[in-house]
C-alpha cells in the first residue's frame, strides 16, 4: 500500500473523531472485494486416487540413495546418516521416529 508522506498527519484528537459510520463502510468495502470462487473450478485440479497416469511423464530426475544416505524403516525418508537413531532388527530408524 503507497504512502503519502507528504500528506498532512492526523492527530489523536483527529482519529478519534472519525465516525463508526465511516469505519463501518470501509470494512464492508474491503471484504465484499472477495472474488467468488466456482467450486467446479476447483475441482478440476484435483486428481482424483486411481487416475490414468500411464501418460504422464516425471519433470525431475530421481536419484538413487546414496552411500551417506538411508531410508528410515519407519517413516520411509531418505535421510543423512547422521540422523540414524536406532538399529534395530537390521532396519535403521531417523531420530525423529526413534521415540
């Protein structure tokens, strides 16, 4: 929002004058500035569980672990080695699993 600096100040007693009226009508005006949203709009971005992906294609390259990496057994994240907190069974655990 631009401000005028040179624009002279309102006092204490100035602000305090301002009627509920006034007030009342500017925040009216500022929240019937909501734009309504058609909800069928909306819906088409939304990809719906079992959609037909065969036809899509990755925009990222995906790396494989690497050797200072591990997979925590609990929440499946691919973590760095220092964040192993517990072995247990042969499955590395994160610290943010552990408890």
């Amino acid at each position: 929002m631009a401000t005028d600096y040179d624009a002279p100040r309102k006092t204490e007693e100035d602000a305090g004058e301002e009627s509920i009226e006034e007030l009342k009508t500017r925040r009216t005006e500022k929240s019937s500035a909501a734009v309504d949203i058609d909800e069928s709009d909306l819906a088409d971005a939304f990809e719906l569980p079992g959609a037909d992906l065969s036809n899509e294609e990755l925009q990222i390259q995906v790396l494989p672990a690497q050797a200072d990496e591990f997979t925590c057994a609990n929440c499946f994240l691919v973590k760095h080695r220092s964040q192993i907190a517990l072995e247990k069974d042969g499955k590395l655990y994160c610290l943010e699993c552990e408890g």
